[in-house]
C-alpha cells in the first residue's frame, strides 16, 4: 500500500473521511516511526503517526512505543504543558491493521533550526531556558502508577525504581548481544555497572513522568525573534514512569547539562521541581545518559546506519557512554 493511501486509511479508522483530506504531506526528522501532516478541508493540520510493521528489526521497548506517546500527550495536558492533543489512537499491534495515533499540529520550530537559522540572543536563550525548566518541573510532578515503560515492553511496571531501570537496561543489552552493536566497553562491563546501581537507585520513591528525548528538535519554539515561546513538547514516544532526573540525560544534548544551568535550574524550582542534586543524584543522571547513548548505539544495528551518520554517532555516543560509565561506576 502507498504511503498516502495507507494515511487515508488510518484517517478513515479515526473517524475522518478521505474527502476531507486536502494533502499529506511525509514529515522528516523522526527515525523510528512514519510521519505525516494531514491538512483537511477546514483548515485543521494534523499529524499522523504509524509504527513501521512490528515483523521488523527493533529494540525490546520499542515495542508498542504508541501507548507511552499517547499517555504522554494526555498527561502534558493535564499539566498545562503546551504540546500535541490526541485526536484518535490505537495503539496496540496485531490484529491486522497497523497502530497508529492522530494528534494534533503544534506551532512553531525545532529549537535546533530556530538557532541554525539565525540564533537566540542572549536574553532570549535565558528566558527560553527558563520556561524550558519550568515545563519539565509540570510533567515531573505527574505521578504513574509504577515504575517503567507503559507498553510493559521491558516488563510490568514495578513498585521499585531500581528492578524496573534493571529491566530496562537488561532489555538493551540483551539487543546489543543480539545485533552485535559496536560498543565501546564490553556488555559485561556495562551490565556490572547498572547492577552495582542498585542502591543509588532506591532512594527513588515515586514513578515522575519522564519524556526522556527532550533534545532540541523535540521542543518548538513559535514566535518571533526577541518574543519566542516554546510552542510544544513533541515526540513523547520514548516516556516512561521514573527518576525525574532521567529527564536530564537528553536536555543534555542542547550544549548544556540542565543540572549546571542557572536559567534552566531557576525555572525548574519556581514549578516545584527539586534542585538539590547532590553527589548521589549526579551518579544517577551519569546511569541515564549512558542508558541513552547505549541506545543511540545500539539502535543504529536494526536502523541500518552507514557511512557518516554511523561514524558520527559512533564517535559522539561511544566517548560519552565510556565517560559517563565510569562517572556511575
């Protein structure tokens, strides 16, 4: 089936007729899911998202990605964080008929392309990071019923943080023995370093929302130049119920590690969010970036990357795995 008329199927399924579509048009930039921008006769943008067939290579907790988006996007709103709106979803596999999840279209740009394309002055930056914080301290305070992945991709939720992480990472080294992923460091010595964790682990007590790709591309910025506000959260796909600090590993990749952030850390604290990140809570933040670059790692296997795109991520997520194993260690 062409890609537009498979978009015209699931729209049918969500309750939209295929005379009401003006154009779909592919989006760019996601690497796991097929993405489209629905435009109907009214007006009104959608996004469609559709998983690729689940016969396919991937990771363990990349199955049934759509039910943690879904939950995501529910629980943003609830918290008055601007991001999509789930119109339609049903994200279960089989069945015969592909999962998929109608939102909404939120306004604005990547945050990556605003600054490629001319930057963010000073005080814009500052305040941007401020409300960035203050954002994430709303979706931290939403509690779940349990530690872990809601698709129970890695396992049923737990009551403890530390068996539910154990899992998680278990999960992707297991597919890194599966694929054969290049890494730097051998599995074994990956694997002794998250069970060694466990203690630092415990001391989180209650499931936070955690969105966990909250890199530049994944928050819009809508507006114009000197007056920017962050337009949405996209993306919530990778989400789960864990150590709010989680969070910190991707907002990393912006160029600034949030815990060292003054602007950030400011807005953070004025929504409730909790700043004392002593010694034990920075071995944690280590644990979850070295989670996130062994899965850019290893997620390059089934997603077939070569050439640049390889070396790069190679070099990038390689050097800061090593670094940030031996800073959890």
């Amino acid at each position: 089936m062409a890609a537009e008329d498979e978009v015209a199927a699931v729209m049918v399924r969500a309750g939209v007729p295929a005379d009401r579509i003006a154009a779909a048009t592919a989006l760019t930039g996601g690497t796991y899911n097929a993405l489209h921008a629905v435009d109907l006769t009214d007006g009104t943008r959608l996004v469609v998202k559709v998983p690729p067939p689940a016969h396919l290579p991937r990771l363990r907790y990349e199955a049934g990605l759509l039910h943690g988006e879904e939950r995501f996007y529910a629980c943003a709103e609830a918290a008055q964080v601007p991001a999509p709106r789930v119109v339609r979803a049903e994200p279960d596999e089989g069945g015969g008929q592909p999962p998929y999840l109608v939102m909404t279209h939120c306004p604005g740009r990547p945050w990556h392309v605003v600054v490629e394309d001319g930057g963010i002055d000073g005080a814009e930056h500052a305040r941007l990071r401020g409300e960035l914080g203050t954002l994430v301290a709303r979706l931290h305070a939403v509690r779940g019923p349990g530690f872990g992945y809601p698709s129970h991709s890695t396992g049923p939720l737990t009551d403890r943080w530390a068996p539910a992480f154990a899992a998680m990472t278990g999960a992707l080294l297991d597919d890194a023995e599966r694929y054969g992923a290049w890494l730097p460091v051998g599995v074994d010595e990956a694997r002794a370093v998250f069970a060694a964790a466990g203690p630092a682990l415990a001391e989180v007590a209650v499931p936070a929302l955690v969105h966990f790709d909250l890199w530049p591309g994944n928050v819009l910025l809508d507006g114009p130049p000197g007056a920017r506000r962050i337009g949405g959260l996209i993306d919530g796909e990778r989400m789960f119920w864990g150590d709010p600090l989680a969070d910190f590993a991707s907002l990393g990749l912006a160029g600034v590690d949030p815990e060292d952030d003054p602007d950030f850390r400011a807005g953070y604290a004025a929504a409730g969010g909790s700043t004392g990140w002593d010694a034990a809570a920075r071995r944690r933040i280590a644990l979850y970036r070295a989670y996130l670059y062994l899965i850019m790692l290893v997620e390059a296997v089934p997603r077939r990357y070569e050439g640049e795109h390889l070396s790069w991520v190679r070099d990038f997520a390689g050097s800061r795995l090593t670094r940030n194993l031996a800073a959890a260690g």
